[in-house]
C-alpha cells in the first residue's frame, strides 16, 4: 500500500504503528527490533557466532528477530543502518586501513585535517549503499533499499541517551553529550533537547582530537585488545604509584589537552591512529604498565568530566545524558555524578557501538511516527535477548547425559541462596538474556560474595582472567545505600557507575569490591525489573543476612557471553564451576 508518512509503499500495514530494524554493521555487530516505540528485541551477533566482538553484518541476529516476533522483511516499516561511513568490522582493519594511510595523507596535505576526515565522509556517505557484499545481505533477507535509513553514528549515541532517559518521558530540557573513539569523522558531539523534543547540535569534535583514541591506542601499547580491554586498564589504575602515574599523565597531556575554552580537545601533536600508537611505543617505553593504565586513566577523568561541567555551566543545562564509548568508564562516570552542577544524569547502559543499532532505531522511529504514536517506552531491564523452552533445554541436557546430572527445582531461588550461603559458585542462566556488555543476573556466574577465597577460584579456575580485575555485586535495591555511598540516588540497575563502599560492604561483599580502593560497579536489583533474581538475592539475605552477591558475566575469558543452553553447558563442564541453573533446572557434574 501507499504511505503517506514515507511518499512509497514502505508502510505494510496500519501506519499508527512502526516497525524499526535498526543495524550496526561494525565490530561487537548488533541488530533489534523497535515495535511501536517498545524495543522488543535486542542482540549481538557474537552471541549467536560465539566470536567475541563478531564484526559485519549482524545476519544471525536479524534472522532470530524475524522468528521470534514471528515477522518478515514485509513487516518492516524502516531499516536504521549506522553510520554515513562504512564502519569498521576487526582490529585488523583499524590497523590496515583508514588509520594507515591518514599520516600520509596529512604530510602530503597539510592544511588541516579535520576536513580531510570530513571529506573522507563525504565520500564514503555516498558509497555507503553501493557495498555489494551489504547489498547481498540486505537482499538475502528482503529488505528494498528504499527502506534504508543511514543514521549519523554519534546521533545514535545521542538517541540512546535521550530517548532512554527519564528525562524524555518528561519533557526536560536536557544536554546531550556523546564521546567516543571514531564515529563518521566524529569523536564527540554536544547537543540541547529542549522540552518539545526538539533537537540543536551545538558542537562536533572531529576524530583527529579523540579522547577516546587515544585510550584505545594505550590499550594497545600495553598489547591489550583495544575497543575492548580498556576496562582492564581501567581495572589496573588504582594499584600504580600516583607519582609513576602522574609522569605518564604528563606525557599524554602533551597530546590530547583542552582547548582554550574547555568546550573542546585539541589533538597537541597531530597524531593519530598509527601514528598515535608509534609515538606511544616511542615515549612511553620504560614506563610500568601499571603506571601508564594509571596515566591514561587520570587523562580520561581530568579531560572528561571539566569537559562536561564546561558545557553545563556554558549552557545553564543541569540535566545531562550521556552516551558513547568513553562512558563506558565507571570511574570517570562516578566524578560526573559528584558534579555540583549536574542535578541529574543518565548514562546509557552498555554504551559502546553495540547501542548503535539501538540508537538508530529510536531516532528513525521519532523521525517517522505519526501524531498519536507512542512515545518511546521507558527504559528499565535490558532483557531483550533470546530465552528458551523446556523441551529446548532437556535437549541440550539429554545431549550431555554422559558427563552431567540435572534435576528439576520446585523452588530453584530458594536452592540457589541455599548454595551461595554455601560458598558454592553457580553459573545462572535464566529467562531472557541481557543486551549489552554487562551481565545483570540471567547470564551471569554468581557466589558469595563475603570469602576473599572466592575470587582466587573465580579468576583461576573459572574465568580465568586477569588476576587485578574486580568483580561486581548484585544488590537488592532496599539496601543500596547499607553498602554504596549514595550523594545523589540517581537509578544504577546496569552497572554503569561506580561507587565508593561501606565498611559494611567490605563485610558482607568484599569479593565483589575493586580489591585496592574498595570501590564498586554495583547493579542495584528491582524487584519490578527483575523479580526472579531479586527474590534469589531475597532468600539469600534470609540465610546470611547479607542484601547482595557477586556477579560476573557467564563466559570463560575471551569469549562472549553464554546465550543458550548449550553454551551454558559447555562453559560448565570447561570451568570450575560447582553448579549450574538454567530456569528451573538444577545441574552438576557427573
């Protein structure tokens, strides 16, 4: 049928509802589903592939939401696909492309390079939907190119940040601030919304002066997966000396500084990409690893956060939502929550490039919906992933027979609390799994969180990780503020701020503690985002008395998250694990 809404026959059906897929098509590749202003579905395709950080085309994904919201390509109203510039898929690329070729291109043109960023986006932004191998993808599914959306990269951050924020459901004037590594020619914007929802951009900081690049290009030195283990060096910041660390911090402050104003970065030694990371292996060789986590770290926090207390005071916007890779950092996240100027703060959960997709589709969706559309829903769990039946699970199970025994609880909450109090470390799998990098209590391993001992076998026997790195803790909702200490009670239920404990926490959760500075990145349970798992945290503290327990994400290290029954099953019986919960089903070794 013809629509109206879009000049074409895009609209398959009732045009007061909207169907969006939104894509990222670059690495950590993900897809979902926003139906009606409701995400329904949400996933990353190494989920599905099992490759950590799986790049490309998110095709699995797709295919699962099609099948699960029973739904096809006909269904869809919109395709959000990220980015104006053809992403990048691997580390790989970062290093044999763009980044390669861009310290030449600057000799040979040295005017200034933030327009030949620019002009490289100019030019990829017309090419983007002549991809053969995207186009391949997107007819295999069905999908008509008249239905493609682009979407800037960093308006997806932006989207996410808004549209998931309380601060939309009730029409506040909000400041929008996204940073990040590299988005179409970006590493940052800052935005206003005012309170009719409308949109002015107010600034862009160009990739050349790239907070965020310049992590992931330390991450890199220290032979580190960069877009992914900066949290390790995050996690190894509090063990250096603050004198070593302030050496290092002096060194790449001579890099990256704050313009003039402190409403931008100014990249000081035109660098960038490789030519970043060769200078670092050139003036940062002989520095302790520790001390030059520590240096990046305290780069990130003295850059970021008078960055974002500039733009507030510029602006007179005390309502900041944020979003993009550099909030990823729960330390710098936790000093922007102390800001006397900022009165209230969102951080969107999970927000790497893997929101992208999300981001899209919000943004497309407002674009497109008519009057009298839903507004977006309001964000509360991130349980937007695959579950499965029993008949699904008694196969997987009956397939291990040989080496596993299983029983059926009547009560497996209640069974669980009774292991933990045990000191019995359980690998939990239960209904839908989370979206995003964090693991909020259905795909997660979870123990006592009272026993130092506990993080000795966790790191060795079952993660299998680095030995420096905190784990987190689960905490019931009632008793956030008996273990954090808590300034400004703004909602924490997805692990994206930090904290600093109660002596009361270093009792009852001291595994689940940053093992120097006793700091934490604590999901706070509500018993109405989360029933299942509250009530196991319930039972628990009926036992122990304790209001909270360690959680770490359901993998072995370098691999992602577990999502089916299966990959449960085979990171058990690869792990030390003492037992193991899918739904209601309780399961040990043979």
């Amino acid at each position: 049928m013809y629509c109206q809404r879009f000049g074409s026959s895009l609209c398959m059906g009732d045009c007061s509802t909207l169907k969006i897929l939104g894509i990222h098509d670059g690495h950590t590749a993900t897809a979902c589903l926003l139906d009606n202003g409701s995400i329904t579905t949400a996933l990353s395709e190494e989920r599905l592939t099992r490759n950590k950080g799986q790049g490309g085309f998110p095709a699995h994904a797709i295919q699962h939401i099609m099948q699960t919201n029973h739904i096809s390509a006909n269904d869809i109203d919109v395709v959000a696909l990220t980015g104006f510039l053809a992403p990048l898929t691997n580390i790989g690329e970062y290093r044999r492309g763009r980044q390669k070729y861009f310290p030449q291109l600057v000799k040979l043109y040295p005017g200034n390079p933030r327009k030949i960023i620019a002009s490289t986006v100019y030019w990829g932004k017309k090419y983007r939907l002549r991809n053969s191998r995207l186009k391949g993808h997107l007819e295999r599914i069905g999908l008509p190119f008249e239905r493609i959306r682009l979407v800037e990269h960093h308006q997806t951050h932006a989207a996410t940040a808004y549209f998931l924020s309380p601060f939309y459901q009730n029409r506040q004037k909000t400041l929008v601030i996204t940073l990040d590594g590299s988005g179409d020619g970006l590493a940052g914007t800052v935005s206003i919304v005012d309170e009719k929802g409308n949109w002015s951009r107010l600034h862009n900081i160009s990739t050349f002066d790239s907070l965020g690049m310049v992590y992931s290009r330390v991450t890199q030195y220290l032979a580190m997966k960069p877009w992914e283990h900066e949290f390790k060096l995050m996690g190894m910041a509090p063990y250096a000396s603050p004198e070593y660390a302030e050496k290092v911090f002096t060194i790449l402050h001579n890099c990256l500084k704050l313009s003039e104003s402190g409403l931008s970065f100014v990249n000081q030694k035109r660098l960038w990409g490789n030519s970043m990371l060769e200078y670092f292996k050139e003036v940062l060789f002989g520095h302790r690893f520790d001390a030059v986590a520590a240096g990046v770290q305290l780069l990130h926090e003295r850059l970021l956060v008078p960055f974002v207390d500039n733009w507030i005071r510029k602006t007179g916007v005390h309502t900041v939502a944020v979003a993009g890779g550099c909030f990823m950092n729960i330390k710098a996240n936790k000093l922007l929550m102390d800001l006397d100027s900022i009165e209230d703060l969102f951080v969107m959960p999970s927000c790497g490039d893997d929101s992208c997709a999300i981001g899209a589709a919000l943004w497309e969706y407002e674009q497109n919906r008519q009057p009298g559309t839903k507004d977006i829903s309001r964000l509360e769990g991130l349980y937007w992933g695959p579950e499965f039946s029993d008949a699904e699970i008694e196969k997987a199970l009956g397939f291990y027979s040989d080496t596993i025994k299983f029983e059926r609880s009547a009560d497996i909450e209640k069974k669980s609390a009774e292991l933990l109090a045990d000191h019995k470390i359980i690998g939990r799998m239960s209904g839908r799994m989370e979206w995003g990098s964090r693991a909020l209590g259905n795909r997660s391993i979870i123990a006592n969180g009272s026993r130092l001992q506990n993080i000795r076998k966790l790191n060795a026997a079952i993660k299998m990780r680095d030995f420096w790195m905190p784990f987190a803790p689960s905490i019931k909702w009632e008793r956030r503020h008996d273990y954090a200490l808590i300034e400004k009670d703004i909602p924490a239920y997805h692990m994206v701020m930090g904290y600093a404990s109660t002596p009361l926490a270093r009792e009852h959760l001291i595994a689940a503690l940053h093992p120097y500075d006793f700091t934490m990145r604590p999901q706070f349970v509500k018993k109405e985002i989360n029933p299942a798992y509250h009530r196991l945290i319930s039972e628990y503290e009926k036992i122990t008395g304790f209001g909270g327990i360690l959680n770490t994400s359901f993998n072995l290290h370098g691999w992602p998250i577990v999502c089916s029954p299966e990959d449960a099953i085979t990171t058990f019986l690869k792990s030390d694990l003492d037992f193991l919960t899918i739904n209601d089903y309780l399961i040990y070794k043979s």
